[in-house]
C-alpha cells in the first residue's frame, strides 16, 4: 500500500521543480517589470505563503531575491551597451540610480560606472608564486581578495585577471607588504603549516551564492562535504544543483574552500582549477589534520 503513496509524492516534487522552474524563466523574462509575490504565486497555482516557502526550497533564495539577482545580471549587459550608465539603469528597470549604488557593493564589486568601464578607475595589485600544483596568481583591489587561481602558466592567469577586469589598473606588486603577506599564508596551508585562511575578500556574488561561499568557509580544515550535504546544511536540502553551480562560479581557490565539496558518492567531482589540484589541496589537508 505504500508504494503508491511513494510515487504519488515523487510525481508531486516532480511536478513542483517544474512548476518553479517555469516562474524562474518567467522572471528572468520580466525581470524589468514589477513582480508581485501574489502574481508568481497565481501562475504557479499556489498560496503566497506555499509559493514563497517552495520557491526558496527548491532554488535556495526567495523570488524577490531572485529576481534582484536576474536584474543584476540584466544590468550588467546594459551597462556595457547602453548610451550612459543612466539609461542602462532605468533600461534594466530599476526606479532609481540609489538603489542600484547601494546594491554595487555586493552585487558587482564596483560602482555601475567601474562596471561599465571594465573596472576602470579601479587599482587592482598582484602576485605570482610558484606552488607544487602550478603557478598561483593572487590579486586584490584595496577591500580584498578579488581573484586567486591556479594554472601551468603566469601569462594564462594575467590573461584571466585582465579579461575579468579589462579596463582596471593592474600592477605587479612585489612589493606590496600586504599582498606578500597574504602570499605567504597561502604557500603555508599548501604546505600544511597554516589552516586559517580567514582574508578579506572583494568578490562578486548574487545572494545565494554568497550564502554558499559563506558556508563553505565554515566546513573545517581536513573535513569534506557533498554537494547535498551543503544544502542540506544551508536549510535548502533542494538546491543541490545550485549549490553546484555556485561552488564552479567561485573565482577565490583556497579561501573560499570549493575543494572540500564532493560527490555524495565519494568521488571528487568536478573542480574549475583541475581535479588533481583538488585531491592534492584535501590529501594535504587531511594528512597534516
């Protein structure tokens, strides 16, 4: 007699991850307009409170966070298209420039105007150290860490600091105490001899994955996690998919420690910096643990 009821629940999750799946691609469609918590939930066939509950459970953020983040990335675009930073506001359909510069901040690491310009205006330093695992470039602008990443070469990591902000100043800094000091500390963890790497960070994020990069700061030293297990961990045990795509959308290896999150199964998974830099990175942290 159960098995029914456990396909009829089943068929009922199914049908709604699809239900919320179609309002996300209704808000990114009309994330110009004003949407009304009331309106998505009609379209959806549900209460307010039931949509606004199911929606966060399935996506890791609220609709209305949901659809400041779509707009965010609306603007993005418009920012480097539109005739002037006050057409691609008003374009993206935001009421006001306030709004948008007190969101800057969080959402885009810069004004809309540094935005626009590929981070001009924007003094940004580096350093390269050479690690067992390839070269290590660690960038930062005067709040924080905003790019640290691996590869074979130095010249590929300049090219991918320069494509993410084309129009910044980027300066070597050899000798910039702070940018030495913060290398050191991450040639220690490589090393085993440090496992606090708690930096200052200037990255870009929308909500959730923030929320994601803050509790992967918190998993411990020599400790692994699932996917599933994250989002479980965050309250939102249905947003395993995101917390994936958060996890390869992080651009700051190390501190924000992407690497301690596997499959459920025991594999590794994927990592952007390559899979054998992520076995290194948890092998070293769980042999000096």
């Amino acid at each position: 007699m159960a098995e029914p009821t456990v396909k009829a629940q089943t068929k009922n999750a199914m049908q709604t991850v699809q239900k919320v799946g179609d309002l996300c691609r209704y808000i990114e469609a009309h994330c110009g307009e004003t949407l009304r918590l009331r309106d998505l939930a009609g379209r959806a066939g549900l209460s307010p409170f039931h949509f606004q509950r199911t929606f966060k459970a399935t996506t890791g953020v609220t609709p209305k966070q949901y659809a400041e983040a779509c707009r965010m990335r609306s603007l993005k675009g418009n920012l480097r298209q539109s005739a002037s930073v006050t057409d691609a506001i008003y374009e993206t359909g935001f009421g006001s420039g306030s709004r948008v510069y007190e969101r800057a901040d969080t959402r885009l690491g810069m004004t809309p105007q540094q935005y626009r310009e590929g981070g001009r205006h924007t003094s940004i330093s580096y350093v390269v150290s050479k690690t067992p695992v390839g070269s290590m470039l660690l960038a930062a602008t005067d709040r924080g860490i905003c790019f640290l990443q691996f590869g074979d070469r130095e010249d590929g990591l300049l090219a991918g600091l320069q494509k993410e902000y084309p129009a910044a100043a980027i300066t070597a800094a050899h000798d910039n105490t702070q940018l030495q000091g913060w290398m050191k500390r991450l040639n220690e963890y490589l090393a085993g001899d440090e496992r606090n790497l708690d930096l200052p960070l200037d990255v870009q994020a929308t909500a959730f994955q923030m929320k994601v990069w803050e509790y992967l700061q918190s998993i411990p030293y020599g400790s692994v996690q699932s996917y599933s297990a994250v989002a479980a961990g965050m309250g939102q045990p249905n947003a395993t998919r995101a917390v994936a795509g958060a996890c390869a959308a992080n651009r700051v290896a190390l501190v924000i420690p992407c690497h301690r999150v596997i499959r459920a199964n025991g594999d590794l998974g994927g990592y952007r910096w390559g899979v054998e830099r992520k076995a290194a990175f948890l092998k070293e942290e769980q042999s000096a643990g």
